[in-house]
C-alpha cells in the first residue's frame, strides 16, 4: 500500500456546516474503505490547512478518486501528496546510483 498525505481546506459550505465535520470525517472514512483505502490518522489542524489526513491506498488512481469523491460533496478541497518512507527514499536512491 502507498502512503499519501492529504490536506483539505473547509468551502465556504464546509465552515458553515463545521459542528458536522466529526461525522463528515467519519464518512470520509467509510468512503476511503469502500474503494480499498485506509485512513490511518485524520487531524484537524491550524495554519494554512484545516485537515490532515493520513491514506493509505494500493495506487494513485484509488487515492485520487477518493479525493474526488470527497471534493464533490462541496464541504472541502483537497491537495493529495504521494509519501515515501525511509525504507522506500532507500529504494529509490539506490536506483540512481
């Protein structure tokens, strides 16, 4: 499984409807499950992103459909980053030499 990070700012519909983020995380969730996504870690967070959340998916395509899917309900807007660990910075260093 890959590793992403996604970052999400409220809409304007999403801080007006803000005491319903909890559940709307947790269907974020649900979501992420049904398309063979795990959402490891979800914060809520200051400065220039409103959440934070931790994916894990098998490939590109699940993460940004996911991402998608979210971003269609109106409430946030995302920006996904594909992450590597220690053990695959090593993997890829090592290929070039």
């Amino acid at each position: 499984m890959a590793t992403y990070v996604v970052l999400a700012n409220f809409t304007e519909q999403g801080v007006r409807h803000a005491k319903d983020s909890p559940k709307r995380a947790d269907a974020f969730k649900d979501m992420a499950k049904k398309q063979g996504a795990t959402v490891k870690e979800l914060y809520w967070t200051q400065g220039q992103y409103d959440i934070t959340a931790i994916v894990e998916a098998p490939d590109d395509l699940t993460v940004t459909a996911l991402s998608l899917a979210i971003g269609m309900l109106g409430n946030v807007r995302t920006q996904t980053m594909r992450a590597f660990s220690a053990a695959d910075m090593k993997t890829i260093l090592a290929k070039i030499g």
